[in-house]
C-alpha cells in the first residue's frame, strides 16, 4: 500500500472540492403498476444529468437494501434540490431523495 507524508496529505486536501451525494430510497409508490416506466424516464434524465457533467457518477443499487441508488453531483445543495424535485420519478413519489454535503478530489473516478 502507497505511504503519504503529511506534507502530501495536506497539499492534496487542499485541492478537494465541495459535491454531494444524494441517496435514492424507495417512495410510497414504488410499487405501483406503470412504476417501471416512470423509473425508465428518471434514467433518461439521469443520462442526460451526466452527460451535462451535473451528476458524473451514478450508481443504481441492485441489493436487497432499502437504497435504490446513489450519485454524485457537482452542484450546490439548491441546485440539487431543485433538480431532485423535478425528476419524474420523484413526482410521482417512486423515489423519494436525501442530499448529503461531501467533499472529494476533482478528477477521481471509478476505475475501469
């Protein structure tokens, strides 16, 4: 495993930046007959959210959790709410949402 000397340490977080991670639940009505169609819409808008670079990671959980999915913005808190509260499938109260303030190192990504 790579060692760091606190000198590196604290030059790289100085670099994080803000983000946040909101956690997809299921709502009342995830459920519901049609439910799979409005989540196929909330993926398109997912799609288009990251193509956008709003909400570079996004990770559908497929256990047996109470969480659907989780992602990362790169967006404020508002922003975010904002953008969750227009989502279909959340209108539709399929999903319901938390958003959590975190920080991380611009540029990290999942590996290929």
């Amino acid at each position: 495993m790579a060692e760091f000397t606190d000198d590196h340490m604290h030059q790289m977080l100085a670099t994080m930046k803000d983000y946040c991670i909101v956690l997809l639940l299921p709502g009342p009505k995830y459920r519901q007959k049609g439910a799979e169609r409005i989540i196929w819409e909330h993926g398109r808008r997912n799609f288009s959210l990251r193509a956008n670079g709003l909400m570079p990671i996004v990770c559908p959980v497929s256990d047996e959790s109470s969480l659907s999915g989780l992602c990362i913005f790169n967006a404020t808190p508002e922003k975010i709410k904002e953008i969750m509260d227009g989502d279909p499938a959340v209108k539709a109260g399929v999903f319901r949402y938390e958003i959590h303030a975190c920080r991380s190192f611009p540029g990290d990504c999942l590996p290929e």
